[in-house]
C-alpha cells in the first residue's frame, strides 16, 4: 500500500504519513494486555486516510467504503471548539465499544492492510533469517469480525 517512490497507493501521497495499528492499541491493549507497538502491527498511511484530517466528504460512503479508517477523529476535529470534550466523546465511546469486544475503527480495510503486513513481515524475515522479529504469532491476534 506504500512505498517511498509511490507513497500511499490509494492517493500516492508520501508526505503527513502516520502509522496506523492494524489492530488498534486501546482494543489490542484492552483485549491482549499486552503491548500492541509491534512492527508486525504498524503501517505508514498518509493522514488523509488514516484520520479524515483535510479530506473532502471523509465521513461519507463511496461505494459502500468510508475511506477513512478512523471518522471519529475527523467527526470530532470538525467539531472542536477549543476544548477537549468532543475527542474526549470519541475516546469514551472507543473504551464502552471495546469492553463489549467490538470493533470501534473502519474494518473495511482490514483484509488488505494484514496482507500487505504479512507481506512485508514475510520478505523481511526471509532477508533476514538471523532475526527472531517478529516473535509473537501476530496472525492468531486480529480480532474475529
């Protein structure tokens, strides 16, 4: 989905890139227990898709995909007015969704970040036999959807 010569494929931007957990860190935390900051769980995505930030119709449907994988931060921008209580909604409805296990990101991307993961994971460890990264069997941690 990325690279430096292409940048992030959908828009090919390579410039306000963040990394996304794949599986975010406040359900992975809540869930696992443990750290979710593993390489086997991070991609770079430009901030466009990955929180809305200066994206046309971010919040909207295009052909049944939002292409954004978290609109809350972008539903929450849109409406800041100086204090903190419209993220503090969005973070407080991430916690009360994930007690009960459920997903609070745009999973419509899933599928395709994990392949480009375990693509990515795989040619490294083949370039690098040596290395004991990843160590924790990451693919068994996705949560069922």
């Amino acid at each position: 989905m990325y690279s430096e010569e292409q940048g992030w494929y959908i828009c090919g931007n390579n410039e306000r890139l963040q990394i996304h957990h794949v599986v975010p860190q406040g359900y992975w935390v809540y869930q696992r227990h443990t750290n979710p900051n593993l390489a086997s769980n991070g991609i770079a995505l430009c901030i466009l898709h990955h929180i809305g930030t200066g994206y046309k119709d971010s919040l909207d449907w295009h052909e049944e995909v939002v292409p954004i994988i978290h609109p809350d931060i972008e539903w929450a921008r849109r409406r800041y007015d100086g204090t903190a209580k419209y993220y503090q909604q969005v973070f407080d409805g991430r916690d009360e969704v994930t007690q009960k296990g459920q997903t609070y990101w745009n999973t419509d991307w899933d599928s395709a970040l994990e392949m480009i993961v375990d693509e990515t994971v795989g040619r490294y460890m083949y370039e690098h036999p040596e290395d004991k990264f990843p160590q924790v069997n990451y693919r068994n941690s996705y949560p069922n959807r």
